[in-house]
C-alpha cells in the first residue's frame, strides 16, 4: 500500500486509547513471535484477557498449528489398564484412599485385544495409562510393551502409569515405548503440597520428567485448570515450566471433581480458561502433540472440537473394555458408554464439520519424527 493512503487511513483511525485490552494483545502477540513472557506477562494475560483477547490468541494458534499440521489431527486409542493406585491425589477418583472404588486389572492379552481392536480402526498410538499399580513390575510392563512393539511394528506406545525409576524407564524405552505422559500437576510445590499427601513430592515428579526427557521418551507435561487453591500466579508458573522443560506434549484439562475425594464439593474448572491457556501453549510451543482433552468434552458439550480450534491437535478415544471403563473414573460425569468403533467414527464426522480429518498415522513430534 502507498505510503500515502496509508498515512490518510491512519487519519480516520480513532486514536487508540492505551488499555489492558491491548497490553494483552500485544502479550500474545509477543507469544506468538517465538519471545517467553516473564511471569507478570503471563499473570496478566491469565488475569485481564477479554473474550476478544482469547479470540486473537485462539486465532493466532490455529494459524500456528495449520502450518505445522494442516488440519490433521492425530488420534490416540487410550487402553486403561488398571484403576489399582499406591498414591494419594486428593482430587483423582482412583486415588488409594477411595475404598468406595471396584478395582480392576487388564493382562496382556487383554491389552493386546484392545490394540488389536484399535488397530483395525486405524489407531496406530496406543496409550497405556493407570494408576501407579506395583502389580505391572518393570519386567510386566516391559512384557507387555515387547509385546506390543513385535504385534505392531508401525505404532506408537505411549505410557502413563507415573512415576518410576530411571532404570524403569529406560528399560521401558529399551522394549519399545516412544512416550511418556506425566503431568507435574502443578509448577508450585505449595500448591503440589495441597492437592497431595507429604509423601507425594513436585520434586520427585520433575525428576522423573527430567529423567524421561534425557534418556530418549517424547515427554509430556502437563495440569488441571481450576484445581483447588489455584491462583494466576500458579497457572504462570506452569506456563513458565513448559517453556523452559519444552516437552513434546502437554496435557491441559479442566478440574472436574469426583464426589468421593475430598475435593468431591469443589467447583469444576473453566472451559473457556482451559481453551485460552491451550491457545497460549500452542503459541508457545508451535509443534506441540497437544491434546483436546475427555475432560474438556466432559466439562461442557462441544468442548473438545473448540479444543481443536483453540490449536490442539490430538484425541485421544477410549479403547478400554466397555465393562471396565465405569471404573476409571478419575472425575465425575465421565462418559463410559460408546461402542469403539462407532465412537471413532462419530469423532471422525464431527472433525470433519469444524474442517479437520482425522489421520492414520504414529502422528510422532515433528523433532523426533522418523
Ligand atoms: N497415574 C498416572 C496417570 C493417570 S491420571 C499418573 O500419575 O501420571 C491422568 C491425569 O488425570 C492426571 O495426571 C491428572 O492431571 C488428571 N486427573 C486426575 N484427577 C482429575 C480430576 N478430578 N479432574 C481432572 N483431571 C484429573
């Protein structure tokens, strides 16, 4: 455009009145340009963003995860393999202190009977979570992973079973598994020190986060919106530990709360807090696996397609056995009905109305992709 006419536009425009409105949108902008805010940037965009700040920042994301991505998303088939927990989240349903909860344990060949199930759907990651189950030894786990790696060479494995040694995990990268997802819950060790027994430790779990990073898995972090005690200050600093840790995934949902935990009569976390703050990760952490989350979906109708157009881009749908899925409940409200195949599908079709497709692929971080 001619400087000129440039220069007579400008004339028309109404003189902006400096505002928190533009001080956060020239935050997420900065975001956007590749630059880390410092914790008070961060505060104030989680504090002061208006609906039309979120919009930026939604529409800034998808730009982002379109020109890595495209509109492919990835999808996980999810086998929850056990609820049997040693630990004690005061928010999570399966916690050890639950009595009122029926336990149960898949085998191996009940595992591969999920895989196989998932396979022929076109599933080609399969994520393996459960409570911190001693039952699954190193040499089980790392039985069940040989297994799947020889029965389906071209998959991802994915495990989320907490925390272990570093000779666990390496073992467990030896069988085969590609990632590791262990959310730390929360940056701040006070706040850790609130939703956890003494016996559960932030420290111990960035350990394991860094013990998984170093020796080789694709690593994801991650936290609940809206836990109990929860501040600004405390999201800050969970947005400040992903820039600095960088993992290849992370993992945000909102707080749901499960009636027999002592958080049973909180107050479940926003959605549209958790869409904005997955808009900011994506801006910050442009090639991210980044999950639109059941708890989203949980939280409010529709919310796991806005998850995907806030700049998420993955799912992951349940492959467990439809009669054990009641007894992973981490949260209330959780859906444990829905034959898989018609799940896939129906997810495959709403994707398909907001313009994305569902892809047949390991979907690997663009890094380590081979
Ligand atoms: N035991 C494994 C994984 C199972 S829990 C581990 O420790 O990593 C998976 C995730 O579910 C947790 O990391 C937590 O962030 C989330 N979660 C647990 N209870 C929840 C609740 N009440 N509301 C929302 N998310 C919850």
């Amino acid at each position: 455009m001619p400087l000129r006419q440039t220069a007579e536009l400008r004339a028309l425009e109404p003189t902006p009145v400096p505002s928190v409105r533009s001080r956060c949108a020239d935050l997420i902008d900065t975001l956007a340009d590749g630059c880390r805010l410092g914790r008070d940037g961060l505060v104030t965009l989680i504090t002061s963003a208006t609906a039309a700040d979120q919009e930026h920042a939604r529409r800034r994301a998808v730009a982002v995860a379109h020109e890595h991505f495209g509109n492919r998303v990835f999808v996980r088939g999810l086998i929850e393999f056990s609820n049997h927990c040693r630990q004690d989240c005061l928010y999570c349903g399966i916690r050890k202190g639950n009595r009122a909860v029926e336990r149960y344990r898949l085998d191996a060949e009940q595992i591969l009977r999920c895989c196989a199930q998932g396979y022929s759907l076109g599933y080609r990651t399969f994520v393996l979570q459960s409570g911190e189950d001693a039952w699954y030894t190193t040499d089980v786990v790392v039985d069940i992973v040989s297994r799947i790696r020889a029965a389906y060479p071209d998959c991802a494995i994915t495990l989320s079973i907490g925390e272990r040694g570093r000779e666990a995990y390496q073992r467990f990268l030896d069988a085969g598994a590609d990632r590791f997802l262990l959310r730390h819950e929360t940056a701040t060790a006070d706040h850790y020190a609130q939703l956890h027994p003494p016996s559960q430790q932030l420290a111990t779990r960035l350990r394991c986060l860094a013990d998984l990073k170093e020796i080789g898995f694709q690593t994801g972090a991650g936290f609940m919106v809206g836990s109990p005690f929860q501040t600004p200050e405390h999201l800050a600093a969970d947005l400040a530990l992903l820039a600095e840790l960088r993992p290849h995934m992370v993992g945000i949902g909102p707080f749901l709360p499960h009636r027999s935990t002592p958080f049973g009569d909180r107050s479940a976390g926003s959605v549209d807090l958790t869409l904005f703050l997955l808009s900011l990760v994506r801006l910050m952490l442009p090639t991210v696996l980044l999950p639109s989350t059941t708890a989203l979906g949980t939280a409010r109708p529709g919310a796991r397609e806005q998850g995907i157009q806030a700049g998420a881009n993955v799912l992951m749908l349940n492959l467990s056995p439809q009669d054990q899925r009641a007894k992973y409940l981490l949260y209330d409200g959780k859906s444990v009905s829905g034959e898989v195949a018609e799940m896939t599908h129906a997810v495959q079709r709403s994707l398909e109305r907001i313009g994305y497709t569902m892809v047949v692929d390991r979907g690997d971080h663009p890094e380590v992709a081979r």
